[in-house]
C-alpha cells in the first residue's frame, strides 16, 4: 500500500451543491495530481499542484478546482455539482512535477450524484 | 490529440499460460510509460514502469518492452496465476514539464484455475 490517503471514502451529494475532497500526500511527495475515473474506464487527469500552485490542467472546466496546502496535501473542489460528475476521484503523489516521476494513488473517493 | 489505445479491452487465460496487454500512444515526446492493475473497489497500483531510454525492463514475472519508433509498448505476464485477475491500465506521459498521464480503457484480465 502506498502512503497516500484520501477522505471522504464515499459521498452522496445533489446536483447543484459542491463538494470538497481530500488527499494526503505519501511522505517526500511535493506534488499532487488530481483524475476522475467513469465506472469502466481509465483515470482522467484533471489538474496537478506544485508548491501551491496549479501546474497543469486537463479538460475540465473552472468550476473543478483545487488547492494545496504547505505540508502537501491538497483538496479537489467542485462547484455546481451536475450527474455526470459521479465517478472515483483519485489523487496520485509524486517526488516531483516532472512527467518522468512515479505517481501513486490514494485509495479514491467514491462520489455519487443524484 | 492525444491519445492511448489498449488492447485487448478482456483477455481471460488458463493460470500459467503468459498474458500480453498492448498500448499504441500518440504523443512522440511521451517519454514514461507506468502501467497499472486496478482490483475491484481499489486503487490503481503500479506494477511496473519503463523510460523512454530502454526497450524493456523485467520484474519477476512480468515485464515491458518499449518500441518508440513505432509508439507501442506491451506489458508481458507469465505463469499467471488467479491473484493476477484484475483490470490492467496503461499509461503514457505527456510533455509539458508536469505530471499528466494519459490511460488507456483498461484490460480485464481473467485466470482461471
């Protein structure tokens, strides 16, 4: 298992409300990637951080966003919750930005939208 | 655009026949290559990696060759046995300075007894 951790484990929410995700990176990590993975399919990468600050982002629009906290640990926050956004979120930590560096990934979060 | 196939999307075998997953990416400055095995109801975790400076790289009973000419690399299992039962994933690299990989489908693996 790999040092990264993530809460909550499930959450059922509403469409139109927002919701915020957790994720505690494994120790020497300084980066967090953020995916979305569909039932089905594989991990979509939504952003990563760096030192703070947001360092690449894929195709998903502004009301995805994210934080990162000096210690390394990040959130993944979405506003205006809509049914497609049900899906495993998962972070995945990294001992550097680069696209070379291993990514290993916490458990996910299993958010439900109805 | 970019882009990673995976084939075959279901691949089921007798335990101790090999098991071979195939990837074709799109990007040519992809230069990591991890692939994944996701068991149900957990996290996806990496069972190995290649760089794009080596054409293969062995662990114990699985392994992974490179063909950067042709943007195809291939996970390879031998003797396979039923705790090999999983969805595989690979994965390309894509330039840009930061972390962003791109996954294929997936490939449900089945071995059975």
């Amino acid at each position: 298992e790999t040092g990264v951790t993530q809460s909550p484990t499930h959450l059922i929410k509403t469409r139109g409300q927002q919701v915020t995700l957790r994720c505690s990176s494994q120790s020497g990590h300084n980066t967090v990637s953020w995916y979305q993975q569909a039932l089905g399919q594989g991990p979509q990468f939504i952003f990563q951080y760096y030192r703070e600050e947001e360092n690449g982002r894929g195709n998903f629009p502004p009301r995805f966003s994210g934080l990162q906290f000096p210690n390394y640990s990040s959130e993944l926050n979405v506003n205006a919750l809509e049914l497609d956004d049900s899906a495993l979120y998962l972070c995945a930590s990294t001992r550097g930005r680069g696209g070379d560096y291993e990514q290993y990934f916490g458990p996910g979060t299993r958010l439900t939208v109805t | 655009g970019e882009n990673v196939e995976q084939h075959p999307s279901t691949l089921s075998v007798q335990e101790g026949d090999s098991a071979v997953i195939k990837c074709t990416y799109s990007d040519s400055a992809s230069n990591y290559f991890p692939w994944y095995k996701q068991e149900l109801g957990k996290r996806p975790q990496l069972i190995i990696d290649i760089r794009s400076n080596v054409g293969e790289k062995k662990d114990q009973r699985i392994a992974v060759t490179l063909n950067k000419t042709a943007k195809h690399f291939s996970l390879h299992i031998t003797e396979t046995q039923p705790e090999d039962s999983a969805v595989y994933f690979c994965a390309a690299s894509i330039s840009g300075g930061y972390n962003k990989l791109i996954f294929g489908a997936g490939t449900r693996l089945a071995v059975h007894p």
